[in-house]
C-alpha cells in the first residue's frame, strides 16, 4: 500500500466531514418530522376533547380539570376568561 500524501489525507478528511454534515441534515430533518407528527396529534387530540366536552359532560369537566391544572403563566394566558362553546357562563 503506498504511503498517502497530504492531499489524500485531506481529501479524506473532507469526505467525512461532508458525510458527517449529511448525516446531521438527515437527523434534523427527522427530528423536525417527528416535532411536527407530534403538534399535530396534540392539534387533533385537543380538537376532539373540546367537541366531545360541548356534548358530554363528564368531558366537559375533564376540559375544566385539566386547564385547572396549568401551571405556567404563559400557558395559563389563553385561557384567561375562556370557556367552552356552548357552555353557560
């Protein structure tokens, strides 16, 4: 095997950080689908919650429970003043 030269080595070195910077493109990328499946089941499970506590009560006090439980003011923010359609007052 001849010795390698310095512009073999650095050639080399390049394709690997290229690879690398692939391999991290396609990571990100799946993270980035994964982040977005997850916002949108959360959007769809929301979305049915809300219209099963307009026509069931026992959901309805499950929604009430819940946005009780909220901790942090900047999720707490929304709901201020909120309520759920077709709820009396």
């Amino acid at each position: 095997m001849p010795t390698p030269t310095p512009e073999a080595i650095e050639q080399a070195r390049k394709s690997v950080a290229q690879a690398k910077a692939r391999l991290d493109a396609l990571n990100a990328r799946v993270a980035t689908e994964g982040r977005r499946l997850d916002t949108r089941r959360k959007i769809i499970l929301g979305g049915l919650l809300l219209d099963a506590a307009t026509k069931d009560k026992r959901f309805a006090g499950i929604v009430s429970e819940l946005t009780h439980r909220i901790s942090r003011d900047q999720d707490k923010k929304p709901f201020e003043g909120w309520t759920l359609p077709g709820e009396d007052g």
